[in-house]
C-alpha cells in the first residue's frame, strides 16, 4: 500500500471518511424520493466533469460545445501547471443549473460520474513505475445526507452498476489515466506548453471544435490517418473522444500514435515562416521596450505607478 499514490478530487477531500474501499466493500446507503433531504446534494454542488460526462450532457441537451461550456460549466485548473478542468456551473447560491425544485434533477438520465458515485468518492490510484488507473473508493459522510440512515447495504460492485457507472468509467478511464501520469510527473513531463494546454483543453471537452480541427485540411496535411478514421470520428463521438485522447498523449508526453506525414512538418514551417518571424520580431521589440523602461525607471529612481 505503500508504493500507491492517491488523486482525491478536492471536493472530496474534507468529508471522505479516509478508508479505502474496494469494489467487493459493503456500503450502507440508499437515496430515494421520499428521503427528507431529497436534492439537498444538489443545492450544495461541487462537480467536476470528465469528457465523457460533457458527451452525454450535451447531446442530451443538443447544444454546441461552445454554448454548452458557456452555459453549464465553470474553468478550473487540475494542476499547478494549468492544465485545464470544468466544472458544472451553479447558481449563486451553489445549487446545481439542473436542479428541477421537487422533480429533482433534469438530466438525471445523462447525470455526470461525480453524481453517479455521491457519497462515493472514486480515488484514481496508480502502482509505482506504472501509468495504469487502478479504481479504489472512499466513502463521503455530509451531515446533510440522510442516505447513511436507511437500512440497505449493498457492494459497491452492485452500487457501481445500479448507478450506470461502469460505462462512465470505462470510456473515462483513457482521461484519468492521462491526468494521473501528468500529476505524477513521469520521465519528461514538465509544464506544458500554451499551446499544449489549449489542445488538451479542446481534446477533453470541446468536441464540436475537436472536430473541426481533426477533420480540416490543414491536419489531414500534417497527420496520416485512413479514411475510414476520419469517416468514423465525423459521426461517432466516442471515436472522437478516443482521438482526441492520442492527440493529448502525443502531445503531452510524445506517445506518437498518429503518424505524422513526411515533410509535413517541414512545409508548416515554410508556410508559417512569415507568422512566426514577424512574432518574434514583436517579441523581441516588446522586450526591448521593457527593458528600456526598467533602465529609465532605474536611472530616474521612480516609475510611472
Ligand atoms: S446533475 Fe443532477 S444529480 Fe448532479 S448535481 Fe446536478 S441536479 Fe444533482
Ligand atoms: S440521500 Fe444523500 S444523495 Fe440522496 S438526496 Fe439525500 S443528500 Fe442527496
């Protein structure tokens, strides 16, 4: 047990009763509609979202990933180093957008993973020297939770599917992995790059953008995938996802999975030789500027605040 690094989602932190559980643990608990605290984890939400969860929400709700991250969910950041999460927007008081007063929540077919596991918190676990997820669980006591009070105990195996959690974290499970070996900082992983933050930002939860960018001459000019992949990925969100999952890791830590074509890089440089250089032209002038400004400030003792 020693060797095991643990990932505790923040909002989990405090009240997580700090047991680890495996899937064959019995929990007491069961949530229903006629429980006196009905929805009040909903009017206190803290929830993070994974890609899979921004899948099901949006297509059930039909929008376009901008206007949905817009809509529905608030920035965080998961690291020290940016790298970009969402989580759901609520309103001033901190109770979920979906909350529907009595009817509970509306989406509730569609509802996120985090939702899905309340009071369980999923604890993202991984083994020395290795990248693999290995799932473990611990239990959240709220005061405000009366689930603990009723009397059905139940395994969290058969928790996890009376939930619909298995197919959650199934297709997740690529996403956690990628967070995990980012945070424990594996050989060659600094701070990423802007623009490597900007792809992983757009890779996770921005699928309408996602692709656009994967199906554009300009990536077809520069990645050799079969037709069939690109077929597949303009239809199949899934497919997407999971591309978009091997464009982070090439990315993020030089997994290269997507061959890239011969010479394509060479080209980009030639067509964007122009862009660059008047940047760093730019660059270089701003810097200039600043440094002439500090040798003005030194000179004259004072500066212009
Ligand atoms: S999505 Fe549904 S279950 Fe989750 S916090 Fe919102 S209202 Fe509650
Ligand atoms: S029992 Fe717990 S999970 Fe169920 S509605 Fe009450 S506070 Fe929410």
């Amino acid at each position: 047990m020693s060797d095991e690094k643990f990932d505790i989602p923040d909002q989990f932190a405090s009240p997580a009763v700090p047991e680890v559980l495996t899937e064959d643990s019995v929990i007491r608990f069961r949530c229903h509609k006629d429980i006196s605290c009905f929805n009040a984890c909903c009017r206190h939400a803290d929830v993070t979202l994974a890609p899979y969860d921004v899948i099901r929400l949006q297509k059930h709700l039909g929008m376009h990933s901008d206007e949905f991250l817009k809509a529905h969910t608030v920035p965080f950041q998961l690291d020290a180093d940016g790298v970009p999460g969402i989580k759901m927007r609520t309103d001033d008081n901190g109770a979920c957008l979906f909350l529907d007063g009595a009817n509970g929540c509306s989406v509730y077919e569609h509802r996120p993973t985090v939702c899905r596991y309340y009071p369980v918190a999923l604890l993202n676990m991984r083994e020395e020297n290795t990248f693999e997820v290995r799932q473990q669980y611990s239990l959240i006591r709220e005061e405000h939770c009366k689930g603990h009070e009723e009397a059905r105990e139940i395994t969290l195996r058969n928790y996890r599917r009376e939930q619909g959690i298995e197919e959650y974290d199934e297709l997740n499970k690529a996403w956690y992995e990628l967070i995990l070996k980012k945070k424990s900082g594996g050989p060659g992983i600094g701070k990423p790059n802007e623009m490597s933050l900007q792809l992983f930002f757009m890779a996770s939860f921005n699928f309408d953008m996602l692709r656009k960018f994967v199906l554009s001459d300009n990536f077809k000019a520069t990645y050799s995938l079969p037709d069939e992949t690109y077929a597949e990925v303009a239809d199949d969100d899934i497919a997407l996802m999971k591309l978009g999952n091997r464009l982070m890791r090439q990315a993020l830590f030089g997994e290269k999975t997507i061959p890239e074509k011969t010479g394509a890089w060479e080209k980009r440089v030639e067509k964007r030789k122009e862009v660059w250089m008047a940047r760093a032209k730019a660059e270089i002038e701003a810097r200039n500027a600043r440094t002439e400004d500090e040798m003005r400030q030194e000179t004259t003792g004072c500066s212009d605040n």
